[in-house]
C-alpha cells in the first residue's frame, strides 16, 4: 500500500523537478511513511512520485519508482498483487531468456508481466488491488490503470497544459498549474449521493479513473501532450453480472457452500501474505465473521482481531465481536470510545478524505483502523458481503415491487403522507417502548420514514432504484446557479440485466455505493493512519461466482446471505451471528440537535452561507430548524452540507 503522484506535458519546466516532486509526494506521506522516491524525464516532460508503506519485499528492491529490467517501463504502484509469485512461475515458463530478478516484491513482478505480455494481459492475470502509473520510455506512452471493483483511488486531469494524476486530491494540488476550480454542478450530485460518484471529482478538469479501466496518453513530436484520451475497460462488472445471470451456478446446496468455502480459502490465504503483521477488522456480523473465520483456519497462530465499541449507546457491536473472537480463539483487541472521543475525530474529515464525503460511518472507521494500527501494519475487512450476497434489508418496497406497482400511485402516496405527518420523537418513543418486548434493529424508526418517503416519492423500479441512492431528490434546488450532471445510473443503471427487483439493486449498489462510498471511506480512512486494508470479497473471481449464485441461494426462509451464512456456520455457531443487521453508525440525529448543535449554527450560519455562495440559504435553514424541533429527521442531509463545509475550510 502506497501512494503515487505525477505530472506529465506542461510548458513551464524551468524549475527543479525532484523538489516539486517530492513536494507533491510530501502530501502523501500518511499513505507511505516507510520511503519516498521520485523518477523523472525532463526531455519527455514526464515526472512520477512514490511514497511507500512497505508491505511485501522490506529491502530497498521494492523501491519505487522502479524501473524494468530492460529499461523500457518505469513504475510507481499503489496496492497488492496478490498472485504475484504464480505469475513469476509463468513469466520463467515463458522467458527462455531467463528473468533476472533483482528482489521478491509484485512491483518487479509487474513490470515483468508488462515487458513479457503488454498491459491489459498483465492487468487481466493479475489478482489484487492497485492504481498503477506507469510510462513507456520507448513508446512515449502513459498508462494509468485501476483495479477491477475500484479499491485503491486514482485521479487524474489536465490543469493547463499539464497533466496531473494522483491517488488523492492533496499531492495534485501541490503542483503550481492546479486550478482548484470547484465544480458547482458535482456539488448536486455530492448532495444526492453522500459521496461523489466517479469519473467526477469536486474540481473542474479533475476525474477519477473508473474501476476496471485503464488509460493510455502519448507524447507528439513536440512533447505536447495529446488531451484526447479513450478509455479501456478490461473487466466489467456489468458484463459480469449479465453472464452469471446466463450461466447460473447448477449444484446442490452443499456443493455451493463447498465452492464459496474453497474460494473464500484461496482468496483469504493469498491475502493474508505479508512482510509485516497482519489482522482483520471483526464487528462479529456475517461478514468479518466470515473472514476471519477463514483466516484462523489457515493459520498456525492466533489472528489479531480488532473491534470499536460505544460507551452507553445502543448501536454497540463490539460484545457480540468479542464472542466471535473468543469462540474462534483470536487475539482479540477492542476499544470502547465515547460519544465525545468520537466527535473529535470531525474537524479532521476534511484533510482526511480531501472532496467531500459525508458516510457519518467514516468516524468509527477512522478509530477502528487508529486502533488497528498500533498492532498491525495490514487490516482485512469484511466489505462487499452485502452486494454480492443479498446483505441489505432494503424494505419491503424491493421485495414486493411487483405486488406494490399494482396499487395507484395516489393511494400509495396517501400512505406515505400519512405516515410522514408521525413526528420522529413520536415515531421514536413507540420503536423504543417495542424493542424492550421484542428484538429490533436500531434505526428502525429510520427505515419507517424512508419507507413513507418512498411511498410518497416513487412511481416506478426505476424510481426506486434511484431512491435507495439519493438523499434528496432536488439538489438543483439547493445549490445555486448549479445543474446536476449525468452518470452511469441516469443513462445507464436502470438497464440492469436482472427482472428480480432486489437482485436489481444489489447489481447498482455494486456499481455505485460499494466503490464511491463503502471502498473511498476504507481506503482514506485507513490510509490516514499508515494502515493497508485488504478486502478478500472483492476478489474478482469471489464476484464473479457471486454473481452466478441464484437469489434462492442469497435469500432462503427469510434469512438474507443464506449462502455465507452456511460457510460461516462451518465455523461459528449461528446463535453467536444472529441478530438484526445494525451497521457501523452513530446516533447522527441525535447528535446534531445535542453537542453538535452549536457547531453546527456556525458552520450553516445564514451570513456565512450567503457569504459563501454556494447553498440556498433558506432550504438549508428551514430544514435545520425542522431537524431541532424534532419535527423531520435530516440527519444525513445536513451531515452533507456540514462535510461540505468542513472540507471548504480546508481550501
């Protein structure tokens, strides 16, 4: 795990290209503290940065920026090959030559692979989570490449007359021809989704690379740099997705629960290699469960497991953590926080995801990776096991859609008027009283006011869909003079491969929240505290198997991830897993009305919004003082505004 920065063209190379070089790495030193190296051309106008965290290969043979074996690539890389040695077996079949090895890291081993069997060979043979910046002294070519489902981050962008690209925002704005110019229209989608959705990026000119794609960009003749750049997909989820759903997996139960188990074994076993100490993070639900599970299976000591907990709160998982640690005999770590401890972590959020990002999930898994990494210097975690494997309890709207669509709109919005005029305090008053009788998750008033919403709002699957990705429906009407751009999910999400409605859902979650939110939170969070996060569910060949897994195999007797359930059994008795899914939240509502709430005037005050110029003063206030009054519950729109307003402090 590391961090990459670079620049390539531009007219004005007059100054010394190692000092902005290590200036713009510098940035990137929570990413890398174990080394930084720079790399640059200044006939070809092309410099790459390097900041390492050194996992695999601690020698100063896995420095980078590394350069080929032939001379002909150069490298700066950011993540984890996994099946590197396999592919050293096979470039040594293939090579009569001979390679000459100079150390045991996967930066070697890519390199090779590109020298043996060009880019998108090598990037399809590889196992792993990457952005790869790598130049063609021969060719005169830049490739920037990402990996499969978008672990690792890559940015990239014309400021000028220079290319930038960067795995954060941070190192790019360290060059002199950033224009941080800030995208008024990204701003709406910022608004609808929590997080911004690749290819856009808070500044003007500045994209994401797209998961499974990579780019290429050549020097002319007279070192220009040509703009025109097409990308290249080399794997794509939706194709993926449309051919398990043509070749479904045919087999009994116990032979789908024999397939998942061996396949989880191989992904997990190549993902625990590693140089240094090596956990997993445990919340003791299906997922990390499942992980670590496997983990401990395949090893001859104990695992280090790492769990957050919250003083006086009812949304703690770390008790049930500690059962599954114990039952599975881990070395198990747990940290209780306050509610005050965990406020504390908000002033940084703006430095440390560097756009806006507004997932309030991010806290926990902030203190989670800070605790994690005075063990262990690489994390696992149990990501992707809700989209892959049918983990969202999305509501009864997803399930009974087609039932639903066939009573008129009219009435079904009368429904939901109605149960939109219970006030939340109401709302929240009877769930409590219920839950001393029997077990409900924590945010069910929550999921009762979305369903009204919905009812209220939805007219159609399509509609639906859409709902379960906004926070709002009306952003143009929020930010001023702003008109919100089109992305995958306008023009092409609701063309999905599947007819079954949650099947559908869990396909756009996989392309769109899982990589925007779930994976950006991760990635920075960890990061930011100089610890590698590895994520065995989203091995490709893990997804693609999920994907071929009928719906009667994810869902059965009313159980969500029946089939990771069944593997997981294997290990660790039901009775220690079931209960309803909680997630890794905090009480956001309740925490903007109480200790936030001064906070939270200054940062939305009605002169520094209309100072700022960016917000409809009046739609933000009206919807703060309904928040207070306990009359609507807009915590995740106004923690939107708020992670806004926080990063804006940071330009």
């Amino acid at each position: 795990m590391c961090g990459l920065v670079g620049f390539l063209g531009g007219t004005d190379w007059s100054g010394d290209q190692e000092v902005l070089l290590r200036r713009m790495s510098k940035a990137l030193t929570h990413r890398g503290p174990d080394g930084e190296g720079c790399w640059f051309d200044e006939e070809q106008r092309i410099g790459l940065g390097h900041r390492r965290l050194s996992i695999i290969d601690l020698s100063s043979a896995g420095h980078q920026p590394m350069v080929s074996s032939s001379g002909r690539y150069v490298i700066a890389f950011n993540g984890e090959i996994y099946n590197h040695i396999e592919l050293r077996g096979e470039i040594r079949e293939e090579n009569s030559q001979n390679q000459n090895w100079r150390g045991n890291s996967d930066t070697e081993t890519l390199l090779a692979g590109f020298e043996q069997w060009g880019i998108e060979r090598t990037l399809k043979k590889s196992v792993g989570m990457f952005a790869i910046a790598l130049w063609d002294r021969k060719d005169r070519v830049l490739t920037l490449a990402r990996d499969r489902m978008g672990e690792k981050p890559l940015y990239y962008g014309f400021q000028n007359d220079t290319l930038l690209f960067g795995s954060e925002l941070k190192a790019l704005k360290a060059h002199p021809d950033f224009l941080n110019e800030i995208d008024r229209d990204v701003i709406c989608l910022y608004l609808r989704h929590c997080y911004i959705p690749a290819p856009y990026s808070i500044y003007k000119g500045i994209k994401k690379l797209l998961p499974g794609t990579y780019l290429q960009i050549p020097i002319e003749s007279n070192r220009s740099v040509l703009k025109s750049i097409a990308a290249n997909q080399y794997w794509n989820l939706s194709e993926v997705a449309a051919q398990g759903l043509a070749s479904p997996f045919i087999g009994s139960d116990s032979d789908a629960i024999a397939a998942l188990d061996d396949q989880m074994r191989q992904s997990i076993g190549l993902q625990m290699m590693a140089d240094v100490p090596l956990g997993a993070f445990l919340s003791g639900g299906v997922d990390s469960s499942t992980i670590v599970a496997l983990m401990q299976a395949q090893s001859d000591r104990p695992a280090k497991t790492f769990s957050i907990g919250f003083i006086g709160q009812g949304f703690n998982e770390a008790e049930y953590a500690s059962a599954v640690a114990k039952h599975l005999g881990t070395d198990h770590t747990e940290l209780y926080v306050t509610s005050s401890q965990a406020r504390q972590v908000i002033p940084m959020l703006g430095k440390i995801y560097d756009e806006p990002f507004a997932d309030s999930s991010q806290i926990p898994t902030f203190l989670v990776s800070q605790m994690a990494k005075q063990h262990v210097t690489v994390s696992l975690s149990g990501d992707g096991g809700d989209e892959l494997f049918c983990g969202y309890n999305r509501s009864i709207l997803v399930d009974k859609w087609p039932q639903i669509e066939r009573v008129p709109y009219r009435f079904r919005k009368m429904v939901g008027d109605l149960l939109n005029n219970i006030a939340p305090s109401t709302r929240d008053s009877f769930f409590k009283l219920l839950g001393h009788i029997t077990t409900l998750p924590p945010d069910m008033s929550e999921k009762l006011s979305n369903l009204a919403n919905r009812l209220t709002n939805v007219r159609d699957f399509g509609g639906l869909c859409y709902s379960y990705i906004s926070v709002i429906d009306n952003p143009e009407e929020v930010v001023i003079g702003a008109k919100e751009p089109p992305t995958w999910l306008t023009e092409e999400g609701m063309k999905g491969p599947f007819k079954n409605p949650k099947l559908q859902t869990l396909f756009v979650a996989a392309m769109t929240y899982l990589p925007d939110d779930i994976l950006v939170k991760v990635d920075r969070a960890a990061m930011a505290n100089s610890l590698e996060t590895r994520i065995p569910l989203l091995d490709h060949r893990v997804v693609e198997m999920a994907f071929t897994i009928p719906m009667s195999l994810k869902v059965r007797d009313g159980k969500n991830k029946w089939l990771l359930r069944q593997v997981l059994n294997q290990y660790v008795p039901d009775q220690l897993i079931e209960r309803p899914k909680s997630g890794f939240s905090i009480p956001l509502n309740e925490w903007l009305r109480g200790p936030l709430r001064e906070w939270v005037e200054d940062l939305l005050g009605e002169d520094r919004l209309r100072m700022e110029g960016f917000f409809n003063v009046e739609c933000i206030r009206r919807k703060w003082h309904l928040h207070l009054l306990g009359g609507r519950n807009y915590g995740p729109f106004l923690w939107s505004v708020l992670m806004f307003q926080v990063w804006l402090n940071e330009q």
